[in-house]
C-alpha cells in the first residue's frame, strides 16, 4: 500500500462520514478491503465519496439487524474510516472498489436521512501507547509476531507479503490490526479489538482471543487469497 493511499491529516475532516454497514465485516486501520458494490444507495454513497474526499467509514451492523436490513437498523459503535483507493465501474451500474483503511472512529450520532445512504458524526480514535508499559511492548510484539506466523496457511505469497510488511519494522498497532483483521475470530470480538486504542492493552486482548481459538483460527490455504476476495454489500 502506498503512503499517499494511507496519508490523512484529521485537521482538515469535518467529522461527517459516509457509513457502510455490513453484518459480517470488521474493517481495521492499515489494511486494504476489496468490496463489491450494487445496492443503489450504496452506489449512491460511493459515487458521493468519489467526488469529493472519498472516504467511506466501514461499520457494522449490531445483531438483529435482519428485520430491518433495508432501513436503518441499530450499529455497533465503532468503525473503520478508509479512502477509496481504486475503484471500477462494472456491469453497467456496479462497482468493484479497493478500500484502505485508515482510522478507528467512534460513531457519535446519525445524521438525518436526507441521502440515499447514512451519515453520522464521528470521532477520531488514535492509538495511545501508555509509557508505563512501555518497556514490556517488545515482548508483546514478539508474542504476536510468533502467534501470527504459527497460524498462517502454508502459501508462499501469503507469508511473502507478511515478511515484506515485517521488513518495514511495523509498529505494534499496525501489528495488532493486521492479526485481528486476518484471524478468524467472533464479529464482537473484533469490534472490541476496533474499538481499544490502548496498543497494549489491545495486543494483550488479540493475545488472549487467540489462545482461546481451537484450531487455526485463519481461513484454511484452499482457496486463499491474499488480499481476499470482494466482499458484496
């Protein structure tokens, strides 16, 4: 991913995001998500965001969510804003768009339903590494680091994108959104992982999830793709 796919400056957003709700998706910071796009009004939201800043803020759906599926049914309160970093126009009137995620937001409130799509107000949540616990991060990253290559398929390309990343000396955030977005692991846990800024304390969590996990909780080599498939609105 490049660094202009990644470059935001918070001063200049307006705190007005675009929202797109999916039941079965938890979008993290510093990954890129293929999404195919076809419901008119979320056609409608990705033709906004590319006239304008192109940024669209994943959210997910809270449970229950299948009785009003075509209205506005209940979120859960954090998201994933991203910028719409290559997009295509196909069959006529859908869309096949690659989204890079870029922040964690909290969601603060919806806005009215004057567009086909939703909007909220939202705020920024940056990560915080704590100095108290400083002196224990390197520990934590090398944790994570042994815990993430373990449970990886056995697929040359995947393993060759995760050394590249690594040579890059991730930080342990980025560390901690690329596994929580890979593992396999229950809807509400990775919102709760979306939703920590405490590095730490969300690595110290990931740790844990994944302990708990029986199997190989990464989508088995057969089939894999790396970044995935598209995922339907």
């Amino acid at each position: 991913m490049s660094e202009n796919a990644l470059a935001f400056d918070p001063s200049t957003f307006s705190g007005r995001a675009r929202l797109f709700p999916l039941p079965n998706l938890v979008m993290f910071p510093h990954v890129l998500q293929p999404l195919h796009v076809f419901e008119p009004r979320y056609r409608a939201l990705l033709e906004d965001a590319l006239v304008d800043d192109r940024l669209i803020a994943m959210a997910v759906l809270a449970p229950g969510w299948e009785k009003h599926y075509e209205g506005r049914p209940r979120l859960r309160p954090f998201a994933c804003l991203g910028r719409v970093v290559t997009h295509q126009q196909v069959e006529g009137d859908k869309y096949n768009i690659l989204l890079a995620g870029l922040r964690r937001v909290r969601i603060v409130s919806e806005l009215p339903p004057d567009k086909p799509f939703r909007e909220a107000t939202v705020e920024i949540i940056d990560d915080f590494y704590p100095v108290t616990t400083a002196a224990d991060r390197p520990r934590l990253q090398r944790e994570l680091l042994e815990s993430f290559r373990k449970f990886l398929p056995n697929v040359p390309e995947v393993h060759k994108h995760l050394e590249e990343l690594l040579h890059a000396e991730v930080s342990l955030g980025m560390l901690t959104d690329l596994a929580g977005y890979t593992m396999q692991l229950p809807i509400e846990d990775k919102e709760t992982l979306l939703g920590e800024p405490d590095v730490d304390r969300r690595c110290v969590k990931l740790l844990q999830l994944i302990d708990m996990l029986p199997g190989k909780p990464i989508a088995p080599a057969k089939g894999l793709k790396w970044p995935p498939d598209f995922s339907v609105n």
